[in-house]
C-alpha cells in the first residue's frame, strides 16, 4: 500500500492497516486508483472519501523504554555547577 497510499508516520500506518482489515485490500486499491490527483494521497483524502472517520491512535508496545541515566548525571553536573556559584559567591 506504500505505493498507492503517502504513508508519512505510524498513525497513518495504522489507518491504512484498519482499512485494509474493513475493505479488503482489493477494494481499498481500487478505491485510490479512482481518486484523482496528482500522486499518491494522504490518508486522511482516502478515509474522506470513503466517508469514514479515522479511528483512534493506538501506542504500541515497539516504544522504546527511555533511559534517563545521561540526563540524570547532566543534571547532576549542572545542579554541582550552581551549588559551586553560590557558595563562591558568598
């Protein structure tokens, strides 16, 4: 679908994939090819013309967990920074 379908972020991924899985991927194809335009169209165009509302974004589990570990010890050099300023200056 990549090829018939701008596909620019995982929303978008999971839109078309909804599509697929309500139409079919027949009828989704035939659908792009009759709307007229230049290029390949978004997939907010596609879900207008189909008349459909998107359907809610869903987090997925492929998130990475976030390591704080490099702020934490950055903040820990600022925080000594401005300790050492303040003690300096008094």
């Amino acid at each position: 679908m990549d090829d018939l379908i701008r596909i620019e972020n995982e929303y978008d991924r999971q839109t078309v994939a909804w599509l697929r899985n309500r139409l079919g991927d027949q009828a989704l194809c035939e659908v792009v090819m009759r709307m007229e335009g230049n290029g390949r169209p978004y997939v907010s165009e596609v879900c207008r013309t189909l008349g459909v509302a998107r359907p809610p974004y869903q987090r997925t589990s492929r998130a990475r967990p976030l390591n704080r570990a490099v702020g934490e010890a950055y903040l820990a050099t600022i925080r000594g920074i401005l300790g050492a300023g303040r003690h300096a200056a008094a």
